[in-house]
C-alpha cells in the first residue's frame, strides 16, 4: 500500500511541482524528478534512563577471526584494474584487516542495556573491526568510515577508488530501544546519536563513554594502523600531533540508520564529506537544521524512491533541511548520467519487484542491487563512484524546496 501511496504523492508533486525542469511524464513512478534537457558529460576520472528507554528490562592467510583476540590480516587477490603484463609493475595484494575494538583499546567495554557488546550471548566477539587498503591503486588521501555492517562488495569498490576504508564498532542498536516515548522529544535520536558518535554528555538516555564512541573508536583502530600496518600509510590520517584524526580527510558514511548517524555527526565535526545511502531519516526530529561544521555541498545522499521514507517524508525533509536542495535538484539516475547535474540528492527507479524492503538495501552494493539485464553488472557503479569521489566545489545549481514536503512534523 505505501508503494502505491509513494508513487501517487511523487506524481501529484510533478503536476504542483515550482522546481524548474522536473520531468513531467507520468510514465515516471516519480513524476517530480527532474531530468537534465540534454545528456551530460560522463564523470572525469552507563546510565540508562528507563523513561527514555523503556524497554531495558600482519600478514597471515585469513582465519576465522571470531575465534581469535588476535588481528587478522589477509592478503587478498590483485584488482583486476591492474594490468599484471605491464612491463616492471610490481602487482601487489589487498589488504583486508580485522581485529577487534578491546583488542586495540583495554577500555572498551559493553552496554547490554542498549545491546552495545564486546561477546555476544553465544561468547563469540562482537566487537570486531575491519579496514581495507589497496596499494596498486593510486590513493586519494581520503578514509571512509563506514557506519553499518561490514560490507565487503562496498569496500571492493572503496579501495578501488583509491579510498582506504575501515568500519567500527559502535553503539548502534539503541534505535527500538530508546526514544520511543510518544510524542517523542524533537531533539531525542540526535541527541543520543551525536552522544553514540562522540562521547559526549548529550543525551540522558544513555551514557556512552568516549572510548565506546565511534569517533574515539576509529581514531584508535587508524591509530593502531598506522603503528602496525606500515604499508597502508594509514599516519597521513592522523593530525599533526597524533592525538586525533585529521577529520578533513575522513569520509563518513552509512546506510539508513548508519547515514543518519554519519550526517548527524557531520554537523559537529567537519569532515572532507558525508554519504548517506537511504538516508537519513529521523523525521520528526530537529537536528537537521541545526547548523554545520561540514559544510553542506560536502553531503551526497541517494535513495530508491519505494524505500518507505519517501513515504513518510523522512529524505525529502532530512535533504532540504541540510539545505541540499541549494546545491541542485533530486535527479533519477536511471534517465541520467554522472555527474547527474552536480546535485546532492539522487534517486532510482530500478525495478525491485514492488518491493520496499529491497528497494531500501538496493542503493549499496551487495544482493540487493539490481543489476543491467544486459550485461550482468550492477546498476548503479557509476553512482556510488560518484557518491564517493566527485568534487565537491563542483555543484548545482540551486532549486525550491519542495512545497508537497511535510517539513514541520509533530509526533503522535
């Protein structure tokens, strides 16, 4: 029901729409998208609060990492970018790196409260982290941190983009646990997010510690990089005097619950960019319109318009109270080319079979992307390459917001 509700409202926004150049054909599933007038250039290369809570109640062959305190690092294949017959190319291996957060810092510790843990309930490690490098590829001097799930096919595409990328371990089960009061308080999931990304003292419905934090959390392990994995150069990611990470060249990004996260933390910290695959949400919370430390041509966003938050209003409002409707229209990728007119938000219409469920998973690489008929590949690599590494002084020009988007949202 809420496909057909999502696919009614985007088309009534077509006929009502004040944006310049949308398209208007109503053979679009969401008539309101814009579509460039003529083909564009390719791209160029703890203390719970039960009120808020209320439901508490080197170098080796890869081994099993659970089973081991121990870091693992394993030596994977070459990318296949590599020309191997190249005269005196010397083809080296991808490095894939796990070991666990209590391993790198004796302070971490578990908050089953929030179900934050080191072991989980069968003794296996809970905690653990990975980061990827690839020396054949011509690094950019950018780190991702990824918010969610390890995500092998995304960090293939990372490190092939010249990207280092690590993913960490940080509080981010609370979601059904904690602010589900009704109405629930503005400010609530941005607090407690902004306390899950840094530590600090913002939110009093949890109590997270700075070493549990994602940021003190991946400045220990890019740390603990630069000391134990030499080759990576991971050191160019610290600050001068090695006591924090040089935020300006950190990419923070995450799908859904971790893109919210990532953009709520892009507003306390500067960062060299923020991605959020369907995301972020939070609608009716506040934080979005708080002003930024990264600024905001610095954030890229893109969704499947089935994903339930457009029925709901959760991207439509997050993007344009980040102010990404300044920075060009909401483009459908799949009647576009990069650089997809500059802009900040981008969305699909790739068929997901009607599913909603899939379609919020299809913006990230892995099974749920849909692949070109024709030739077997995924989709969307363009974009996600896009996503990652277009400039970000290159952008669009700006375009009213949305007047069909329920902006002020109150809680039931």
């Amino acid at each position: 029901m809420h496909v057909v509700k999502a696919q009614r409202r985007l088309k009534r926004a077509a006929r009502s729409t004040i944006m310049a150049g949308f398209h208007r054909s109503m053979n679009s599933p969401i008539g309101r998208l814009p579509t460039p007038p003529h083909p564009l250039p390719p791209l160029a290369v703890p203390m719970i609060s039960t009120a808020r809570c209320p439901h508490l109640s080197f170098i080796a062959i890869s081994l099993i990492a659970t089973l081991a305190a121990s870091p693992v690092i394993t030596a994977a294949e070459p990318t296949p970018q590599v020309d191997a017959k190249a005269k005196n190319t010397e083809i080296k291996k991808r490095f894939e790196i796990s070991v666990r957060a209590s391993t790198i810092d004796p302070r971490v510790r578990a908050y089953p409260e929030i179900d934050f843990l080191i072991d989980d309930a069968k003794g296996k490690p809970a905690d653990m982290q990975q980061a990827w490098f690839d020396p054949n590829v011509p690094a950019r001097g950018r780190v991702v941190i990824w918010l969610m799930a390890h995500n092998s096919a995304l960090f293939e595409r990372l490190t092939g983009y010249g990207l280092h990328a690590v993913r960490v371990h940080y509080a981010n089960r609370w979601f059904s646990k904690c602010c589900q009061e009704k109405p629930v308080d503005p400010e609530c999931r941005g607090n407690l997010r902004l306390e899950a990304a840094t530590g600090l003292d913002a939110s009093d419905a949890v109590a997270i510690a700075k070493p549990d934090a994602m940021a003190e959390r991946a400045y220990r392990f890019i740390k603990w990089l630069a000391d134990q994995n030499a080759e990576g150069n991971w050191g160019q990611f610290l600050n001068a005097d090695g006591t924090d990470l040089d935020w300006e060249k950190v990419i923070v990004a995450g799908s859904s619950h971790g893109s919210t996260t990532a953009s709520r933390f892009a507003k306390h910290q500067k960062l060299a960019r923020v991605v959020a695959l369907c995301g972020p949400r939070d609608q009716h919370q506040s934080w979005q319109s708080l002003p930024s430390a990264t600024p905001p041509n610095r954030y890229f966003a893109f969704s499947h318009v089935l994903d339930q938050g457009w029925v709901e209003d959760h991207y439509c409002r997050s993007w344009e109270m980040l102010g990404l409707n300044n920075y060009g229209p909401i483009v459908n990728v799949d009647q576009s080319e990069p650089p997809y007119s500059n802009t900040r938000r981008l969305v699909t219409d790739a068929d997901v079979g009607g599913n909603p469920g899939r379609a919020h998973s299809a913006v990230q690489p892995g099974r749920s992307a849909v692949k070109d008929p024709a030739t077997g590949l995924l989709r969307h690599e363009p974009v996600w390459e896009y996503l990652f590494t277009h400039p970000v002084d290159q952008v669009g020009s700006a375009v009213p917001r949305d007047p069909l988007c329920d902006h002020e949202q109150a809680s039931n």
